[in-house]
C-alpha cells in the first residue's frame, strides 16, 4: 500500500483497516474494510476541482442522504473534517454503497426485469432532483454548471468537441454547424427548460442495484444543469439495446410518476451528450485504450447529430419518445 493511502487512512483512524483499489480516473478509489463497515477512500486527482467545489459536493451528498436517497454519505476524520489535505490535493471518505453496477459501458445489458429497472431508476432520478430543489444550499456552495455555455459555449465542462485534433474536415463542419443550432434552439427554449442541481454522470457504472434498491454514486461531476441531461446520459448509453424504445419508455414513465418533466427536446440532450464525450477524451487520447475509445465517440455523435438534422423533431420538439 502506497505512503498516501496509509496517510490518507491514518486522517480517518483507518490504519488497520484492509485496504483495496478499486478504480482511478478522477478520484483513485480505495475499498476500506473496517470494523464499522466498508468505506470508500477517494483520493482526488490534484486540480480536478478546488477545494470550495469538493466541500460542495460533500454537503450535497450530506443533504440528499438526509432526504432519504441512496447515496454515499460522507464520513468526518478524527479532526471533525470531511473533507482533508493531502499532498498537492484533497481525500475524503464515504460510506461503501452494496449493490451491483447495473452494467458496464459497451456490454449489452443483463437484467431481468429490464423496464421495471428502468422504471425504478426514472423514479429515482426524479426523486433526486425534487430533493435538490427542496434544498436550501449553503453559503459558498459551488460547483460547475452544465447549462449552454456548460455544454455548448467557448469552454465547456467537458472541453471544445469541435476541436478534437482527429476529427475530419465533413465531421468537424457537422459539429460546429450541430453546436451552432442546438444552441439557438436552447436559447429559444429558455425558461421552459427545468433546471437545477444534476447528478450529470448516470451511466451504468455509477447506478448501483440492490434488491429492488436504486443507490447512485460518483457524484463528481453534479453540477447546476438541465434536468433532460441527467435522463439523456443514461438513454445514450442504452441507445444500443435491442428494446431501447421500451426502456426508454418506462425511464420517462419512471420520472413522471414523481415530477413533470418537458422531454420534448430528448433527442438533441441525447445528441449533445454525447458530443461532450469528444471533448473529455482529448486530454487522454494517448491512455491506453484511449484512440479507440475516441474513435467509438466521435462515430456515435457523428450519427446522433446527423440524425437531428434529418428529423426536424429533433430541435423543434413535440415529443417525447
């Protein structure tokens, strides 16, 4: 175990717990096998977000738990913080969420009761954004916004898509002409688009099953948002399924049997999802993996934005599935 774990663990009076990893992109992932229970030590990667912003995710984590969702709860160090230096960056520690991943990214989905899943995770992600809107947020709280500048300014979250070095000269004009329309048409739409507090990255691996328990994880990049774009990631990631339009049927109905929710612009929050992922991976096209995995992105928005503009739907709205 390396000297920053064990540090990391001494904060919280771990020191004998077993320790594993388990994943590591944003935050490097350790299970801690305690005598209370498992935790999850996650050591944030240096410069990923400032300190304010963590602080705020940690009392947002606090508040929906209190509300009765299932998510990590964080945990306070033997100083009463929750969250600690380390190094050049910052730890914190939450409790360890049981249940399974409801799948993994490119693997056809294995579940039984497949539209009732769907339908419990509507519910849930609907629960999760009624609670946040009951939320009185503290002083400070901050955290980054996925509104149009967000996902379609000069500096999204996620990076300029449009600049990603690999595109051709046919996709790169298709980008910017999308980023261009989609824009306008979220302009237009304004004050008809729900927004507030999103979890912004509900793909499988961060939707855990327990039972017929919902938990979600991986707050790290939940931010100030479109409500459809917290349903638009989990439906780009199910776009492949072979009942695709059933599942995404009892996610909607799933979500509307706890709050309203205009949808009627699904289809391009789908598109721009997942143009957000040809910004992310131009830092890392060089991991290992990293030129196929960007190669899949940049096909998939190629096709999706595509076929917005041959369905005029698409930026109109008017529908919902």
């Amino acid at each position: 175990m390396s000297d920053p774990v064990r540090q990391a663990l001494a904060l919280w009076g771990l020191e004998a717990a077993e320790c594993s990893f388990v994943a590591g992109r944003e935050n490097r992932v350790y299970r801690a096998r305690a005598s209370t229970g498992d935790l999850a030590l996650r050591i944030k990667r240096p410069g990923y977000r400032q300190e304010d912003e963590l602080l705020s995710e940690l009392a947002w984590l606090e508040a929906m738990d209190r509300a009765g969702l299932h998510v990590p709860r964080p945990l306070p160090s033997r100083g009463g913080k929750l969250l600690e230096r380390l190094e050049a960056g910052f730890v914190d520690v939450v409790e360890w969420m049981p249940g399974k991943p409801m799948g993994k990214s490119r693997a056809p989905l294995a579940l039984e009761n497949r539209e009732a899943v769907f339908y419990a995770l509507g519910r849930e992600i609907a629960q999760l954004h009624a609670a946040c809107d009951a939320w009185q947020r503290p002083a400070g709280f901050r955290r980054c916004h996925w509104d149009i500048d967000g996902l379609l300014g000069e500096a999204p979250v996620w990076g300029r898509f449009w600049d990603n070095p690999t595109l051709n000269p046919q996709t790169q004009e298709l980008f910017t002409h999308f980023r261009d329309a989609a824009r306008d048409r979220l302009a237009s739409a304004g004050a008809t688009l729900d927004t507030g507090l999103i979890h912004a990255d509900l793909v499988r691996e961060n939707v855990l099953l327990d039972g017929a328990t919902i938990r979600m994880i991986d707050f790290d990049d939940g931010g100030f948002g479109f409500r459809q774009f917290d349903v638009a990631t989990v439906l780009l990631k199910t776009i492949a399924e072979p009942d695709y339009r059933a599942l995404k049927a009892a996610l909607i109905d799933g979500y509307h049997s706890q709050r309203p929710l205009d949808l009627s612009l699904l289809d391009l929050f789908i598109a721009i999802r997942a143009l957000t992922y040809v910004g992310w991976i131009v830092p890392r096209i060089h991991e290992e993996g990293g030129a196929d995995r960007n190669a899949r992105f940049v096909a998939e928005a190629r096709d999706l934005c595509a076929a917005c503009f041959q369905d005029s739907m698409a930026f109109q709205g008017g529908r919902e599935r």
